[in-house]
C-alpha cells in the first residue's frame, strides 16, 4: 500500500470521523466539487461478527479522454469493532468503479486510521492499495496502476486542503466563544 495522507489536525477524533463517515456537509461539498454526482448512502449497520458496515453508491467524473466521462461506483466502508468511539477509528473502503475498462479486474482498498492526540487533536493517516480480482497482462496492469494511482493522489491532495479549511472554520468559531 501506499500512504498518501498522515497529518495532524486540530480537531477531535470524533468530528473527524463524522465529516468523513457520516452524511455530513463536508462530504457532501467534497463531493460536489469532485464532481461525485448522485450520491446515495446506506447507513452504518453492525454485521455479525461486530464491525460496522455501509456501502455507498456514486457517479464520479473522469477527467481522461481515454477512459470516458463517467463511471458509476460503489464504496463497501467496514468500522472495525475494534474502533473506541472518541479515541481510534479504523475504517476500510473498498472502491469499484463499474464503468471503466478492465473494472472487471481490479479494486481499490483505502484504508483511514484516525487516532485522537488530544482532546481537540487528531491524526488522519490514509493508506491505498491497488487490488487485482484477476492478473490482467502486464501492459494492462501497468496502465491501470498508473491511471489508479494519479487518480487517488490527486482526491487525498485536495481532501486534505478542504479538511485545513474545514479545520480553519472549526477552530475560528471556538475562538469566538
Ligand atoms: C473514493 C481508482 C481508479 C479510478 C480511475 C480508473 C481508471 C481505470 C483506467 C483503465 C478512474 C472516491 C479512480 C481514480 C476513480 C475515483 C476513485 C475514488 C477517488 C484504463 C484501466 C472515488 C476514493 C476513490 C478511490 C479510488 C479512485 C479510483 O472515496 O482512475
């Protein structure tokens, strides 16, 4: 895997894991300014074994004349039982998108750790893994690989500039009181 966000942020733990895992604005925004369009959320449910489960369904745009502009895909999020509400979060997400060559062949595995510091600090560390269902030819995999990666860098480099100013407007407010 490869990390692609690991920083401290001023707020909880707990806000964290709501903008990111819940119905929030910010995710909501997020979205949108990714062009992720049609976004419908299934709410957290414990399975059997106690870990938490959702899946999401979206369309996200593709900037690639090669691929096509769009793809519809669905997000399967596990909250590992082992999570303590307020302190750590571990959550996985497993990413298909349907529409695009070769999605027959492979996933995305994100992995988000977020781990209360201090009471109003936390970090966010973000871990992606480029899955194979089958081995493709070599050409192939490099080519989806290559695609995959610039893709993903490119949404945790602005979710982490959206999460700085999310952080911004929390910590100006509590100066205010
Ligand atoms: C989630 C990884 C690969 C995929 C895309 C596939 C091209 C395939 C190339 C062919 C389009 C929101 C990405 C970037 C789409 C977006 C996915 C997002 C950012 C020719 C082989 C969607 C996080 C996430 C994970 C994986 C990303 C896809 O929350 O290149």
């Amino acid at each position: 895997g490869r990390l692609y966000l690991n920083k401290v942020f001023h707020m909880s733990a707990s806000r964290m894991f709501d903008l990111l895992f819940t119905e929030s604005a910010f995710i909501r925004r997020f979205m949108t300014v990714r062009k992720i369009t049609n976004p419908s959320f299934v709410a957290w449910q414990k399975d059997p074994s106690g870990d938490m489960k959702r899946s999401l369904n979206y369309t996200i745009t593709i900037s690639n004349p090669l691929i096509g502009k769009f793809s519809t895909a669905t997000e399967y999020q596990t909250l590992y039982k082992e999570s303590l509400e307020g302190q750590s979060y571990l959550v996985d997400s497993e990413v298909y998108t349907h529409d695009v060559p070769y999605h027959d062949y492979f996933y995305t595995q994100n992995r988000y750790y977020i781990k209360s510091h201090t009471k109003r600090k936390c970090r966010l560390k973000v871990y992606t893994d480029v899955k194979y269902k089958k081995q493709p030819w070599g050409l192939v995999k490099s080519f989806i690989t290559k695609n995959s990666w610039s893709g993903i860098e490119d949404y945790f480099r602005q979710l982490e500039a959206e999460l700085l100013e999310e952080e911004a407007e929390i910590n100006q407010g509590a100066a205010e009181v």
